[in-house]
C-alpha cells in the first residue's frame, strides 16, 4: 500500500451504536465501498484513524476480531472534541476510517501456551480483539484466564460478553471492582486489578500475560507477575494511547528508540523496560 493510500481516509457506514457506560460507545462499522470491506484484513492488536467530517480525527485500536469478517469495532471514551462528535453519530451516518496500522499480538507464537489477559476499565477494548480471536481459535490454546476491573461495576465495559466468558467451560474469568464500586447484587471481587491477580496466582509456566490498563494499574501488575514468574518476555501490552498520525511523521509517538505507531503499540516488557521511566 502506498504512503498517499494509507494517508486516505475510507467511507464507512455506522451499523450500531451500543452504549457501554454513560460516556463509552462501541460503533459497529461497515466499508460504503462493498469492494473495500472484502479487501480489508487486520491482525488483532492492529489501530485505526477514526474521522468525524469537519471535526478531526482520534486514534484507537481495532476493537473486534479479524476472524469476524464483514465489519470493525471500535470502543471509545468522550473525552473531547472529537469523540464527542463521534458520540453524537447514529446508525446510518457516515465516518472516515483510515489504517489499519502498527504491529501486532504474535498469537501465531502463542500456539499451545496458556494465556492470561489482564484489563482495567477503558482498556479492554484493545484486549478484545486478541481474545476473541484466540476464542474463535479455541483448539490452538491451554488455558484462558481473564481478570478485568474497573472503578465501579457500571464502569465495566462489554457486559454481555462478559456475561457469555462467565459462562464458557474454557475460559476463566475474573471480574472484579475497586472497593466501594460494588452494587448490592455484585457477584465478582472487591479490589484493585494488581491485589486480586496476586490473590488469583495463576501459573507462569508456559502462559503469555497480555495487560492493557491505566497506568496505574499497569505499574503495580508488573511486579505481581513478576513474582509470579513470568518473564519479562512473555508481558505484552499495548502503547496505543501514545499514538497520533498513525504513521510515524508527526513525531509525537516518540518514545525512547521506538515510533510506537511503526514500532508498535504491541511491545513486550522487556522492551518496555528499555523506554524512559514514565513506562
């Protein structure tokens, strides 16, 4: 694809608008060109440019699976001029769309591991994508352990499918919410992501841990799963919050020696180790 073709926005049509919490939607999204929905193909961990005509454009992940053909996904938080605008969009208005872009989840590696994902509040959009793909592709993996938390339980994002994980045989899911987020009928854990995995101690032997959070969260996982053995080699995350033009000419996903929009945003944490302290 040429540089003036990846920089084009594509036409796409708003199937569905699905309201997550009162300030996070999820758009389901079809190409206007019949012929550009064929062609189109990701990788989970993949990014997108997302356009509000007259208004700009914000960067998120690609929310949904590339074993789901037909259509993308995106999540996101209003959080500003943009995704303001983009909140404001029904079913049947028109956006622009440009990507995808960046690296990703080397899944393929991942054969016959077990996997762990880790998620806090708005961050697990990014992890949906390589868990339904891993989901769709059940046979090729052990164990599938998922902890999410988030601040409160209408914070929590994707309920349904939460709900469909809950009750899947394979997977193990642990939903959990900060104390005082709880609700009289909540039935998962009470605390913070980093205290539940520790009480949680799922094995590192031959499991990949994927974490996707605020930073917060992400600062006191690591040490959890690092006194749960993992190396630091097997810890993926994603830095797609430091992403901009989506191609790595404005400059301002720079970051230690990495682009993260050409670099990234998948990196392990050892390669996360050799960027500046803020990560």
């Amino acid at each position: 694809m040429s540089e003036r073709d990846i920089l084009q926005p594509l036409p796409m049509r708003i199937e569905k608008v699905t309201v997550e919490t009162p300030d996070v939607r999820t758009l389901r999204l079809a190409f206007a060109d019949e012929a550009q929905g064929k062609a189109f193909a990701f990788r989970a961990g993949q990014f997108g440019e997302y356009s509000v005509f007259g208004e700009g454009e914000c960067t998120f992940c690609i929310a949904s699976s590339p074993t789901r053909r037909g259509a993308i996904e995106c999540t996101f938080r209003q959080v500003g001029r943009v995704t303001r605008a983009l909140a404001d969009l029904e079913a049947g208005e028109t956006i622009g769309f440009r990507g995808p872009y960046g690296n990703v989840f080397p899944i393929d590696d991942w054969r016959g591991k077990s996997l762990l994902f880790i998620a806090g509040g708005i961050a697990l959009p990014p992890l949906r994508s390589v868990i339904w793909n891993v989901l769709d592709l059940r046979d090729r993996y052990r164990d599938v352990t998922i902890v999410y938390g988030a601040r409160t339980v209408a914070d929590l994002v994707y309920k349904d499918e939460l709900a469909e994980w809950g009750r899947r045989p394979d997977v193990r899911l642990v939903t959990t919410v900060d104390p005082g987020g709880e609700t009289p009928d909540w039935k998962g854990e009470i605390g913070f992501v980093p205290a539940v995995l520790d009480k949680l101690a799922p094995s590192s032997r031959d499991t990949v841990a994927v974490v996707c959070g605020p930073p917060v969260m992400i600062k006191f996982t690591f040490p959890v799963l690092a006194r749960l053995g993992f190396a630091p080699e097997d810890v993926f995350t994603t830095l797609e919050n430091r992403m901009k033009c989506g191609v790595g000419k404005c400059g301002r996903c720079n970051t230690g020696q990495y682009y993260v929009c050409k670099d990234g945003p998948v990196f392990t944490l050892a390669q996360l180790k050799g960027m500046p302290q803020e990560y």
